[in-house]
C-alpha cells in the first residue's frame, strides 16, 4: 500500500498484525531508508489459544510496531507451506488500527475473519506538511506559511519529519485559516475552566480573582475571608457607630438649618419693622467702618462690650457699639427698646442712628462725641488742669437734663441703669451727653423693674438696687449723685466691700 503526500501512516496507532497458527509475517519498507520487520505466531490447535481478552500475545495472533514517516508497506511470508491446514486453512497479515482490532479463536476458522470484515480493516493515517518549510521553535519558516491564523503555531510532529500548526493555548479552530483560531471565552465553561469567584475574559486566558473582601485560590476554590469573625465584627461595629454618627450629624445639620431659617425669618420681620425707625446697616458695612474691628478703632472697652470709632460715607464719623452678648431679652423686646432709643431726641443724649442686625448680636451705630468722657476729662491726663464751677454746673445741668427726659418725657419710662462719668460724653464747651445705654430697660408705670442680674459699675450702685435687684428712679438719681460728688471734688469714685 502506497500513501502520497501529505498523508503516512501513524506510528502510534497501528499495528502491524499476523492472525494464524503457524505464520511468520514481514512488513517491508521502501524508499530512503528502506526495512523490514515482521512477528511469528504459532499454536498447535484452537483450544491451545483463548485469545486473552482479545491481546495478541504471539498464539494465533502476534502484533509489532512501525516505524515513523511510514508511507508504503509490503507484505511477505516466510513459510512457503501453512503447517496448520488442518484446523487453519487461512493466515492474514495486514497493518490495522491497534485500539480496534480484538483477536478473537474464531479468526483462526475458515473464512470467518473476511466474512466479519468483508471491506478490509481500518488503518489510522497522519496529515503532516513536509513540502512547504520548517519549524523551528514553534515558528514556520516557508515562503508559503500553512500555519495562517495568527494565534496559530507549528509543532514538529512524533513521526518522521514534517510539522503541524495548532492553535494557541486560549483559542480554537482551524488554524491553517486566516482568523481560524477564535479565542475562546473560558468563563462560559467553569466546568472546564473552574473559577470559584470573579471570572474575567482576556484574550487567550482569563483571570479569575476572590470576590471583595477574601483572599486565596479562587481556581481551586480555596478563597476564604481576609479578616477574622473579631475583625469582622469590629469592623461592622466601627461601621454602625459612623452610620450612626452620620444620622445624628444629619439630624444636627438639619436643625441648625431649620433655626436659621426662623432666625433668617425673624431677622426680615424685624427688618421691616426698625426700617421706619433708624437706618439698617449690613454687617459689611460694619466690617469696613471700624476697619474690621481694629484695635486702633476701639474709643472704649466696658462691661457690655467695646465702642469703635467708624467711618460711613463722606467720612462721617460714628462710634459703633459691638456687645459681648445679648441680654438675656427675648429679641423681639430688645428691638422693641431700639425703636424706642431711636425716638429719644434730646440735645443731651447721644443720639441712635441705627444698628445692624445680620450678626448674631446686634450692633448700634451713635453720633459720634469727639471730646471724650467725663471721666476722662476729671481723673485724666488732664486732670491737674483746672475746672471752672460754671463747667462743672453745666456738666451737672446737662445730665440732669437727660436723666429728666428719661424718666418723665418719654412715652414709657427708660431706666438707664448704669449712670456715671465714663458715660457721660463731653464735646464742644463741654456740653454734655449721656450715652451707653446698655443696661438700660423700660419699665411699667410703676417705674420699677425686677432685673435677674444686677448691672452697672461698682461705686455707683444703689445699695437698695444690688440689695433687693429692683431697679428704680431713684437707682439713677443715687448714681447721678455719685457722678455729682466726683464733679465738686475731682475725686475717683472707689468701692469696697464690707
């Protein structure tokens, strides 16, 4: 039998095979390296073989390898005579695939082995390229490549010269076609490709990795938590603790927003009402008048806060009265009495121009006094200085005056609560105003007013005042008449406990 290129016969899966009890077969090769092989089988009856599952084991049937690049073979015998005509008048030999034929004694009868196989026996064949290059280390080297997929490579085949082309590890398909080796989507086969986790596609492969949170092999499934059950549970604890505190600094957030809303709500009732009354400064304009609240501004500091000079359009000056905090007077009230501050018109009270009320506590903006205080002008720099008694007279009429007003020409009656020389203003010919009117408070038609803290300076209280915390008429006249012995003898009025 002759085979043509690219065809020969495969070394590892036929056989050459001899069925008879007295047959000495040879398989004869031709071409460049030409050979001979053969085996021998005998036995001296049927019942001295039982074919042994079908194995050729030298009675009655004997087998024996061919060499590679195999593609003619001939057949030749060496007895002339069948010793066993008797009981096996026919003997074969023939190369057949090894896995398909199973020696059977009935072969060794008669016909009964061409009766069984009437078309001849199979033979297996290998396709090889010998004409068209070589391969070397996995690459073909021909002018005419079969190998045409470009995930293709060529391997040197087992059985003589010649090579085939495969795919790629990761594709499939015909490889001696352009496009033919497909790459091949292993996450749509676990079964073969196992990925116990998340499987992602890559060309020629894919990669295969333990779900969020765990570590290991997720090929052999073998992926387990990265943190223990304790961290697990801390973890989840430190988790629920900042869920937590984000709800309550949500919730936070929202009532701050809630109460600035009513703040924001109450500041525009507020607005519309003192707009009829004074002027609205905004808090920029605060900002830029005291030059930011520079120490360079500041005219006075006391118990209720600091007094800034500022500067509003054409340079007019103005003392700006910055409270450390808001009395304990609900605002409503407390712009109630700004209202009614700004209808005081009288030559000897410092006049209120307006406030600003963005901030959280409001701010007054007064005429400005350009010669200081009182005070200032008694126990000062100056004091050595004589004053005449018509100054000091005119000091004590013109705070005489105010206080007057206060307490009687006013549509309710306004305490001042806080009477003393640093609060008595002094500018051209030493006329006087009264000014600071930060502990002062409206009361009924009684004239008297049940204050919870007692303000003022000390030395100047009513003693009945800081006894029983009632404030009166006679509160400010006691303190006006401080501020009177201070003018007769230049003397600074001093306090001590007993």
């Amino acid at each position: 039998m002759n085979l043509t290129v690219p065809f020969i016969f495969s070394n590892k899966r036929n056989k050459f095979t001899a069925i008879g009890c007295s047959a000495l077969a040879y398989i004869l090769g031709q071409g460049e390296n030409p050979y001979v092989s053969g085996c021998v089988s005998f036995c001296d009856n049927l019942t001295s073989t039982v074919g042994d599952n079908g194995t050729c084991n030298g009675l009655g049937c004997c087998q024996t390898a061919i060499p590679e690049a195999l593609t003619y073979y001939g057949v030749d015998w060496g007895y002339e005579n069948n010793s066993a005509w008797g009981f096996n008048p026919c003997i074969y030999a023939t190369l057949v695939e090894e896995d398909w034929y199973k020696f059977q004694v009935e072969d060794l009868c008669e016909d009964d082995f061409l009766d069984r196989n009437p078309n001849g026996v199979p033979v297996v064949l290998d396709w090889v390229i010998m004409d068209s290059g070589t391969c070397q280390n996995g690459v073909e080297e021909s002018p005419n490549p079969a190998c045409a997929s470009k995930n293709s490579i060529c391997n040197n085949t087992g059985n003589g010269g010649g090579y085939l082309c495969h795919c790629l590890h990761g594709f499939e398909g015909n490889p001696y076609i352009q496009g033919g080796c497909k790459d091949i989507v292993e996450c749509n086969f676990p079964d073969i490709y196992p990925c116990h986790g998340n499987c992602r596609n890559i060309e020629g492969s894919y990669e295969c990795s333990c779900r969020k949170g765990m570590k290991g092999n997720p090929k052999t499934g073998s992926c387990t938590n990265i943190f223990s059950f304790t961290a697990r549970v801390v973890i989840y604890c430190i988790l629920g603790i900042a869920v937590l505190l984000g709800v309550c600094l949500l919730l936070l957030w929202y009532v701050q927003h809630k109460r600035h809303m009513r703040e924001k709500k109450e500041y525009n009732a507020y607005y519309q009402m003192m707009t009829n009354h004074l002027r609205i400064f905004s808090k920029k304009e605060i900002d830029v008048a005291t030059d930011n609240y520079s120490d360079a501004r500041v005219l006075g500091r006391g118990g209720q806060g600091k007094v800034y000079k500022g500067l509003i359009e054409n340079n007019q000056a103005v003392a700006i009265k910055k409270a450390l905090e808001l009395k304990e007077t609900p605002k409503g009230e407390f712009v109630n009495e700004i209202i009614l501050l700004s209808q005081i018109n009288h030559r000897n009270i410092v006049r209120l121009f307006g406030c600003c009320l963005e901030d959280k506590i409001p701010m007054l903006v007064y005429e400005f006094v350009p010669d200081g205080t009182l005070f200032e002008l008694l126990h000062g720099n100056s004091r050595t200085r004589p004053i005449s008694l018509g100054t000091r007279l005119k000091v004590a009429l013109d705070s005489a005056e105010a206080l007057d007003y206060l307490h009687s020409s006013v549509i309710q009656t306004i305490l001042h609560g806080d009477v003393k020389s640093a609060n008595i203003l002094l500018e051209n010919n030493y006329h006087a105003k009264v000014s600071d009117f930060g502990a002062s408070i409206l009361v009924p038609n009684d004239d008297t007013r049940v204050v919870k803290v007692v303000q003022g300076s000390p030395g100047y209280f009513d003693p009945e005042y800081v006894a029983t915390a009632v404030l009166t008429k006679k509160s400010d006249v006691y303190s006006f008449g401080v501020v009177l012995l201070e003018l007769i003898n230049k003397e600074v009025c001093h306090f001590h406990r007993l």
